[in-house]
C-alpha cells in the first residue's frame, strides 16, 4: 500500500525516528502505526521514543560560512552538559555544513545524508539520543547568501568554532574590499548579537509591529489628557524613537556608543571602495521562545530516592 506523508509525520512525532526510517516502517507493515512502532523497535531505532516528549531546550547555535553565503542552525538538547559532549558538538558542526544546502527548510536538512554514517541527519540525531539518553531537536535553520560580498557572523559563548549559545549571521552585500566588509561584518553580528534588532532599517518592519506598538502608544499618550493634536505628535515622536531603538541601521552603534549604525556602514563603504548594502540577518538565542517546565529539585530527587519530603 502507498504510505502518506501524514502516517509518516505521525510515526515519526510518536518515536522520534527519522522520517525515512519511519516511512520503511509503514511500508513493511501496511501502513499499521502500532506494528510499525514495534518494527522500529526491533531494529533498536525506537530506543529514544520514551524521550522524545521531554523539554529540550539547551544545546548549541552553530554558524558555517561558505563565500558568499552563510547558514545558522540551532539544535537542542535537553541539558547544558550534552552542549559540551563531544559528539553532540560534532553533529551541530557537521549539520551547521549541511544547513547551507537545504535553503533554510528544516524538513529537507533532517533527511540529508550525515557525512560518513549512511544515515540521515534525523536518524542521526536519534543514535545520539539513544546512546547519549536525552531528548534532542533539530529546530531551525536559516540561511542568507549574497551575489557579491560577504556573509558576516559572530558566535557568543563559544565552545568551539562556529558553535556556540547565541550566534548572528549578516548580509553585506559589496564589490568593495573583502577585507573592510570582513572587519565590518564582524562589528555587525557583535552588535546585532548584543542589541536584538528587529529588522534591517524602518522599510522592513513588519507593519503589524508597528500598528501594535502605535497602538499602545497612543493610548498612553491619551492618558495624559492633552488636546488631540499634541497627542498625536507624542504618537509620532514615539514612533520614531520605536524605529530608532529597533532597527539596525538607525541604532546607536554599541561599540563606540555614539555613531548610528548606518554612518559605520557608510563610513567602511568609503574605505572599502564601493557602496556596501545590509542585506538582512539572522540571530539565534539558544532556546529563547521554548517553554521551559519548572521543576522542584528537592521533590525531584525525594520521588527519584523514595525518600518522601519532611514537611
């Protein structure tokens, strides 16, 4: 019988096996999910399913520039310290390689080939889990390329090259010098890295941020009980500084604290030769948006020895 994607999706959300090890399953079962579960056992590829429902939400950022063009991914685990497990780190770097070739698409970079294993990046990921013993996730990946220039970047908390807690990737995009869009790259990511922009220059805000924030500010405004003209001036003096706190180009450079970003562009542009054009960015922060359990340590430990808690 043909098997659908949708049975595929469903084995792999139950077990956590890669997806063309889930689609075998369903083939040599005829598309039976609770027979497929067990052939998946049978073969020690499901050993990791009892984990794949725990929070992962450490690991590491990885980044891999090629030229002209530049990936970030971010893959978790469940603790700081598998972060600093060696083969966790080899993984991050090796899929931090691959990311350039799946565009961004997160589903097309877990069915990659691992190098030198014969599996795919997600059946990878699932060996590890299962010799390692915690949850892992491939969470995202994006990549940014240029026709000419430079793919800037910049790793904070690095264990290694190219992996670290937080990482930026940046587009410059210049026929000038390399080595002046290097040195500005780099200043870029640190900065982008530190201040957290929201997009390239005021021209690509998503609108709906700015009716949002427009909103709450003129409700503010209408507090302090001022005719509606001058209300609406306050509206758009605090628009403007929206822009001016939220958008790289018109931020205060951080590393010298006084330039706006734009003028260090300009400025490097002059000394490289030729105009030089941010493209966009990416950054990362490991783990940020993931819900986090909390958890009681001491009743943690008591449920685990037996020992019940003293009131």
């Amino acid at each position: 019988m043909a098997v659908t994607a949708q049975q595929v999706k469903e084995l792999r959300d139950a077990t956590g096996v890669g997806m063309m090890d889930c689609k075998k399953a369903l083939e040599e079962t005829g598309g039976d999910m609770e027979a497929a579960i067990d052939w998946l056992r049978t073969r020690g590829l499901a050993k990791a399913a009892k984990k794949a429902g725990r929070v992962a939400a450490e690991g590491l950022v990885g980044v891999s520039l090629d030229g002209t063009k530049g990936a970030i991914v971010e893959v978790n685990s469940e603790t700081d310290f598998v972060a600093r497990n060696e083969q966790f780190q080899g993984i991050v770097g090796n899929v931090a390689k691959l990311a350039g070739e799946a565009a961004g698409n997160i589903e097309k970079l877990a069915e990659m080939p691992f190098p030198g294993t014969g599996r795919s990046v997600a059946a990878e990921l699932t060996d590890a889990i299962a010799k390692i013993g915690e949850n892992m996730n491939l969470r995202r990946s994006a990549v940014i390329e240029v026709k000419d220039g430079l793919i800037g970047s910049y790793v904070h908390n690095t264990v290694k090259p190219g992996l670290g807690k937080l990482g930026v990737i940046v587009g410059l995009e210049s026929t000038g010098d390399k080595a002046v869009l290097a040195g500005l790259g780099k200043q870029l990511a640190m900065h982008i890295a530190n201040t957290n922009p929201l997009s390239v220059s005021p021209d690509d805000i998503d609108p709906a941020v700015v009716a949002k924030e427009r909103e709450i500010f003129t409700e503010q405004a209408k507090e302090s009980g001022k005719p509606a003209e001058v209300i609406a001036k306050m509206v758009e003096g605090r628009v403007r500084k929206f822009y001016e706190e939220s958008t790289l180009l018109a931020q205060t450079f951080v590393i010298d604290g006084e330039s706006k970003v734009q003028a260090i562009v300009d400025a490097a542009a002059k000394e490289a030769g030729a105009p030089i054009k941010v493209t966009s960015f990416v950054r990362y922060a490991l783990g940020e948006g993931i819900e986090k359990a909390e958890t009681d340590f001491a009743a943690e430990v008591a449920a685990t020895s037996g020992v019940p808690q003293s009131a």
